[in-house]
C-alpha cells in the first residue's frame, strides 16, 4: 500500500508542474489589444489602444499611466536611459522621464504623426512611420526627415546593429542605412515576402518577420536573404524577440527557434488568445500582447528547456 501511495503522489506532483507549464493571462491591461511592449528594469509597459499601462510585479497588477498623453493608441517603445518614448497613432510621440508618470509631445519637425518603430542608438532616436524614418539627436525634442533612397516610406519596423540601420517597409522590403540615415540602400536579393512587419538583430544574424507569412534570415546585413520557416504555421509574423542564442516569433501563436531559423517549434500551451501582435522579454519571463487578450506571461526556462511545450 505505501508503495501503491508513493507512486500515486508522484503522478500528482507530475501532474501539477505539467499544469504550471505553460503561459499564464497576467490581470490586463483591458483596453483593446496590446500593440507594443517594453521594459526597463523591473518596470514592464503595454501600449494599448487605451494608452499605456506600467505593471512594477510581471503582470500581476497593471496601472494606466497616461497623463498628457493626448494619443492613446500607442503603437511602439523606444527606452534609453531613464526616458522612455511612445509612438503613437496620429499623436506622434511622447516623451516620459518618470516612468509614465507624465508624458510630454515631442514632435517638433516630425511631419507624419503615424509612428509604427522606434529604435534608439547611442544619443541617436530614430521613428518609422507612414512618411519615412525621422532622426532625433535631442530626445525628441526636434526631428530629420532622413529618407534618401528610401523608395517606399510606409516604415512599419525598424532595427539597430552596430552603424548598421535597418527599416522594414511595406511594399519595398528592407532597407540599409549605414551613415545614420542620410542614405538607403535596398537590400532585398532572396526577400520573396512583403511587408516587413519586425526585425531583430542577434549578433551577424538579421532577421525579418513577413506579414505574408514566415521569417527571413541574412548574415550579411541584408545583402541576400534565406527563408527559415520550418514549423512555422505561414501566417503573419508580427513580432520577433531575442534571448541569448532563443528567437522568438509571434504570429498565431508563439513558436521558438535555438538554431537561428533554421527549424520552429510552437511553445503555445496554454495561451487561448492566440494573435500574438507583440513580444518582450523582461529578466526571466517571456511576454506577449495579444489582439484583444491582454498581456501573457511564461517564464523562458520551461520553453527552452521544452518542458510543456
């Protein structure tokens, strides 16, 4: 009987870590889907169509932090230092020193108000948006349209490696800039799939996230592309995230690749709002806003490792 016993509780501590393997709904934010995610040592920020909410416990409480900001759908982060950016949609973008305390317009110069990226390098703010990419020296206090060459300015995403800026386009791909912005180069050879919906940088490996479906992998800063895109389900890739050698991909669903692309395998139990529309990694968590499910936290051992896949 002790034995019968000693088997029977090993099969229900099994059972509940398999139960805790998975992706849990943090408490929100419930305001429409979470378009963008950042964070910035223990703090983690949504940007929602209802602005944007700081959550100081992974999750576990969210609080709306939106005074001044007159544009509440928030569609992109940039964080450098103690400030903290958010695109907006029509709004431009906002400036925090306080954590989302208060927000400040910043949009000096900045003559499309649509801002889909941000990325930041060094003392350097660059903002993607309908017309083009806009440099800020300042913290945005006034912006450059920097967009020579760049044949099509419907910016939806952006990335930073070294002196290399890359911006992915609706219709024209991705584009190089290797002088902060004064030029652009095309840089689409093996690019079969627009438009570009993310980009991600991990070491020599530039990836992008097609909103046709897939990701593409360069090691050559863009001068030709290979698709990766086994096990991936060929839907929109809307988000990418890096965690040490980890890529992430959110599209319906969350799916992990260790070996740079080279194979997918979905590490989606327990995650019921399934349009994953971005991805951020805080410590030791991997979260995920959703179209309309808030935000979704798991933490990134139990998906590396394969555990409750």
């Amino acid at each position: 009987m002790k034995r019968l016993y000693f088997f029977f509780t090993i099969v229900l501590l099994l059972g509940a870590q398999s139960l805790q393997a998975q992706w849990i709904q943090t408490n929100g934010p419930n305001e429409g889907d979470v378009r963008c995610l950042a964070a910035s040592g223990s703090n983690l920020f949504a940007g929602t169509n209802g602005g944007v909410f700081l959550s100081i416990n992974n999750g576990t409480s969210w609080t709306a932090v939106n005074t001044g900001l007159t544009s509440p759908t928030v569609l992109s982060f940039a964080v450098n230092d103690s400030n903290l950016f958010a695109g907006t949609f029509g709004g431009g973008v906002f400036l925090s020193t306080n954590n989302g305390t208060s927000w400040t317009a910043v949009n000096t110069g900045l003559t499309d108000t649509i801002v889909n990226a941000l990325a930041v390098n060094g003392s350097n703010l660059f903002a993607g948006t309908f017309g083009g990419v806009f440099l800020s020296i300042n913290n945005g206090a006034s912006w450059t349209a920097i967009n020579s060459g760049l044949t099509n300015t419907h910016v939806f995403s952006l990335a930073v490696n070294g002196s290399h800026l890359f911006a992915g386009a609706e219709e024209g791909g991705v584009f190089l800039s290797t002088n902060i912005g004064t030029g652009w180069t095309a840089v689409n050879t093996g690019l079969t799939d627009t438009p570009i919906r993310a980009l991600a940088v991990n070491g020599s490996h530039l990836f992008a996230g097609a909103e046709e479906g897939g990701v593409f992998l360069s090691t050559n800063n863009g001068t030709s592309w290979t698709a990766v895109n086994t096990g991936l389900p060929g839907a929109p890739v809307l988000s990418l995230a890096v965690s040490g050698s980890n890529l992430f991909a959110g599209t319906y669903g969350v799916f992990l690749s260790t070996n740079n692309g080279t194979n997918w395998t979905d590490v989606n139990t327990g995650l019921t709002s399934t349009f994953v529309l971005t991805l951020a990694v805080n410590g030791s968590h991997l979260f995920v806003g959703t179209n309309g499910g808030g935000v979704w936290r798991r933490p990134l051992s139990e998906m590396v490792t394969g555990e409750g896949r």
